[in-house]
C-alpha cells in the first residue's frame, strides 16, 4: 500500500469518529465479510490456526469463528478513529476498566502487565494512559503514514515510553520497569527460533518469547493480565490479579504458564483473537510447515 493510498484510508477512518457505535459496527461488517472474501492469504492462515487449535470443533463452526474474526478485526480498526480523536473523557467511557486500582497500586510496582494480541489491544494501551504513564514494546508497520498516525495514537495522554521492536533497548525497558512504569508486553508472538522458546499453546508447539519471565526475574516485578474485550459499546479493559508464584521454577516453566493463561481468555472470546497472524510460523526441528 502506497503511503498516498495510507492516508486516504486513514481519512476514512477518522471521518467515522462522530459515528454511533452501532453504525460504525454495521460498516465494519460488511467491510470484514468483504476483507473475508478477498484476502485470500490472511483468510488461509486464520482457517490453519483455527483447525489446528480446535480440532474437535465442527468444521462450519470454524467457518463463523474465521468470519468473525475478520469483522471484529474491521471493527476494531474503524474504532481507531475514536482512539485518534476523541478527548480524554470519551475515552474513558468508551474503554471501562476492571481492576484500575491493581495498576494504581504503588504495591504492584515493578509491573509486567500481559497483553495478548486480541483486536482490542490498542484501545486497552490507550486507557492505560490515562491512568498512569507506561511503557511498551511496539513492531514498526511497513507503510511510513499508517505507521506515523498509529505511533501519534499510542503517543496520547501521558506521552509513554515506546521502543522498537527488534531494538537495543532491552536496558531501558528493564530500567523503565524498575523506575515504576508499568511495561505493556505483547508475549505472543513468533520471532523465530533464535529468540524464543517452545511452549504448548493449544497443545500445538509454538515458537514463544520467554522475555516476560526474564524481565519478571530481572526486575523483580509482579505480573498480571491486561486483557482488552471489545463490546457492544465500546471496550472493557480487564487488569488481573497478579499472577501467584511467578516467576517460578524455570523460564520454560513460565513461559507456558503464560501461554495457558493466554488460552484461557482466548476460550472466552475466541472470535477477538487475532488468528490472521502465523502464531506457528517457526516450528521445532523435523516438523513440516503449516502455512
């Protein structure tokens, strides 16, 4: 995509920021069902993940599943218009939160807070900003505009401390941790055999980044879930516990102990995961590729 052709969708999106919900979701749902239909490759990889993590499940009952996500995913994109343009109080309302006062809490410092890549994921990093200052690990996007008006979202309100992904920045994000700012890690991600580990998840070895327990041991911090549901209203941010015990005997111990945390809000709202990316694109040694 051209940066001219970025721009254009962007003035799209944001001309939807004065929408109801309501008819923004009806635009997002045809523009999935759309999306569905005509992004063949995204399309392939969401029906490999979907088999291969819920064998047993009815193959038409896939079929929803993969449609839905792709309208959730349309959906969670318009929703960017509110991100960019809506003031600090419509944020607020629009993205509730449960367990503010576990982020608050100077006693939950240093602070790892679990972000798993549902489509809700940048409006939960943004109502996090207004609730303290933060910092948070991002991967840049190839088109330059879709890039630049993304990093101006995730900017907003308490000006936090984003670090490329891919970076030399391990050092600061253990310093920011250690400072007081809570670190929003996106653990679920496959960054090839160097750089991670593999770890049950859906029963499926899955290439795993095991930074989450090193930086956990390294900082001495506590660990919870930041989990973003998208409804029909908005979004519902839902700050967990600390998880007990952790870190615990080992990093791969850890590590799929993160992974089943992250199954279990996936069998909550499995159609907000985002089963368009290779979750299994690098796989341990002998085994045939799935994409």
């Amino acid at each position: 995509m051209s940066s001219a052709l970025a721009r254009l969708w962007i003035a799209a999106i944001d001309a939807t920021h004065g929408w109801p919900q309501a008819a923004r979701t009806r635009l997002a749902n045809a523009l999935g069902t759309l999306l569905w239909l005509i992004v063949f490759p995204r399309r392939r990889i969401t029906e490999i993940n979907l088999r291969i993590c819920f064998p047993r499940m009815p193959a038409t009952e896939r079929a929803r599943l993969a449609r839905s996500v792709f309208r959730n995913i349309a959906r969670a994109t318009l929703d960017h218009s509110v991100l960019a343009r809506a003031a600090r109080d419509e944020i607020e309302r629009y993205v509730q939160v449960d367990g503010e006062v576990r982020l608050t809490d100077p006693a939950n410092r240093p602070l790892i807070l679990i972000a798993p890549h549902f489509v809700g994921l940048d409006a939960g990093g943004l109502r996090i900003n207004t609730l303290a200052r933060g910092v948070s690990v991002y991967a840049r996007q190839t088109n330059a505009a879709w890039d630049d008006w993304l990093l101006r979202i995730r900017r907003r309100f308490s000006d936090p401390l984003l670090l490329t992904r891919g970076g030399r920045d391990l050092r600061v994000a253990i310093r920011a941790i250690e400072d007081g700012l809570p670190l929003y890690y996106l653990p679920d991600m496959d960054n090839g055999a160097e750089q991670s580990i593999f770890a049950p998840f859906f029963g499926v070895p899955a290439a795993t980044i095991p930074m989450v327990s090193r930086l956990a041991r390294i900082a001495k911090a506590k660990v919870m879930l930041a989990v973003t549901e998208m409804t029909v209203d908005g979004y519902r941010l839902h700050l967990e516990p600390p998880l007990a015990d952790f870190p615990g005997g080992s990093v791969e111990e850890d590590t799929a102990r993160v992974n089943r945390e992250i199954e279990r809000w996936v069998l909550r709202m499995n159609d907000q995961y985002l089963w368009t990316h290779r979750r299994f694109k690098t796989r341990p040694p002998g085994a045939a590729p799935l994409y």
